[in-house]
C-alpha cells in the first residue's frame, strides 16, 4: 500500500491519506518516546530497515542499498579537544564541529578543511575514486535477494547525494555560495535529478538565477523526453 500511496501522490492522482514518513529522529526523543510507553528498541536508519515505521504507523518509501557514494574512505572521526560540557570534534567529512555532550544538536562547524582547489585535490578528490572497494558494503546481494524475496514495497536507493548540501557542510555556506561568483562571472550552478534528489547530473551555470541562495523547483513530466526540462 506504501507503493501505491508513494505513486498516486507523485502522479496528483486520489489517495487514501497523504503519504507520511520522518527524516530521522534525535536519540533523545526516541529514548523519551519509550519512556513514555512507546515499543522498546526504536531504531531510524533512513530506509526502511528500521523499526520507527512500523511503531508509529509511517510509510517507508525508499530502502537504502550499502552503496557509498559518499566519501570514501571517510576522515577518523576524532576528539580534538575537551571544552568541558562541549568538544572540539573532527567528523567523518574532515570537518572540525563544536559539539555537545549533554545532548543531540546540531554541531556548530569551527574548521573548514576544504579552503580551496589544492585542498580539494589533497583532501577530497582522492576520496570520490570510483573503484574504491569499500563503496560496497557488506551484504550487498544478500540484501538485494532478500528485498526480492519479501516482496518489500519501498523502492530500492543508492544515495543519497548532495547537489549544495555537501560542498556547504565541507567549505562553509559563505564561501560555497561565493564560489560561482569567484568562476564564472555571478552565475549560479544548477543540476538536474530524474529520481527526486538520490543523484543529479554534471552541474552547469545559469546566469539568469538572481539570488545566491539554494533554489529548488519540482515537475512533473510525462515522459521521459521531458526529463532534461525538469530541474530540481
């Protein structure tokens, strides 16, 4: 039913009820959600191989295969330094965060690695290598069998990727909205997704953009032809 719920909304066609699912939770609210009498053992893993679905009556609309497409291999996640009731913490995408102990936030960023095109050939370019074995994750076949043999109605994914969200956690939003300006003469990067933001095409640039913040628009289109005109 999730299926065809998922379908039926995307396509502006009647619908039972609006299709609802959750991007994720903080530890806290779900260690509070079974205080308060919720079933033990909630887990959220961003697919559907998670037991929140299931407990609060959502719908699962995608399952992730082990696939990085991510950096890989990530930065060591480290401890830099103790600040008492916060730390100074190096995480996965080589970025240095003022995080706190007490509870589940949003890191503050402190320390961008990714300053210019040296420190992206150093740093990052190396870790997009395609024939990187460990993009791979364990259980790759074992999990695509089982998604067959169970009938499971959320589509199979490989992502998510970032089009913006990426190059601003690794640079900083200011200097990631400057960079078009400092390339290409006040133009804005735009891409196009054919599969609602999993991945997206080559950037291009687009002078005809007037704000340099991250825009994003969505269309319906009823063939395929149609894709290249539909941009996200």
């Amino acid at each position: 039913m999730d299926r065809e719920r998922y379908l039926a909304t995307m396509a502006y066609q009647p619908v039972d009820r609006a299709f609802v699912t959750e991007w994720g939770y903080w530890p806290e609210t779900l260690e509070r959600f079974e205080n308060e009498g919720a079933p033990p053992g909630l887990h959220w893993a961003g697919s559907d191989d998670n037991t929140t679905d299931a407990a609060f009556g959502l719908d699962s609309y995608r399952t992730y295969m082990p696939v990085s497409l991510d950096l890989c291999p990530p930065f060591d996640p480290i401890v830099l330094e103790d600040r008492g009731d916060s730390e100074l913490f190096q995480q996965a995408d080589g970025v240095q965060v003022l995080r706190s102990k007490r509870m589940g936030s949003i890191p503050h960023p402190e320390r961008w690695l990714l300053t210019d095109r040296a420190s992206w050939e150093t740093h990052y370019k190396p870790r997009f290598d395609p024939d990187e074995a460990t993009r791979l994750g364990d259980g790759l076949a074992a999990k695509w069998r089982h998604w067959i043999d169970t009938g499971k109605q959320a589509p199979l994914a490989v992502g998510p990727t970032r089009l913006f969200g990426w190059i601003r956690n690794w640079m900083g939003f200011e200097a990631a909205v400057m960079l078009p300006y400092e390339r290409s003469q006040r133009a804005r990067q735009t891409a196009i997704s054919d599969d609602g933001g999993l991945t997206w095409r080559d950037q291009t640039h687009d002078s005809a953009l007037i704000e340099p913040i991250c825009q994003a628009a969505g269309k319906t289109s009823p063939s395929r032809s149609f894709l290249p005109r539909s941009r996200w």
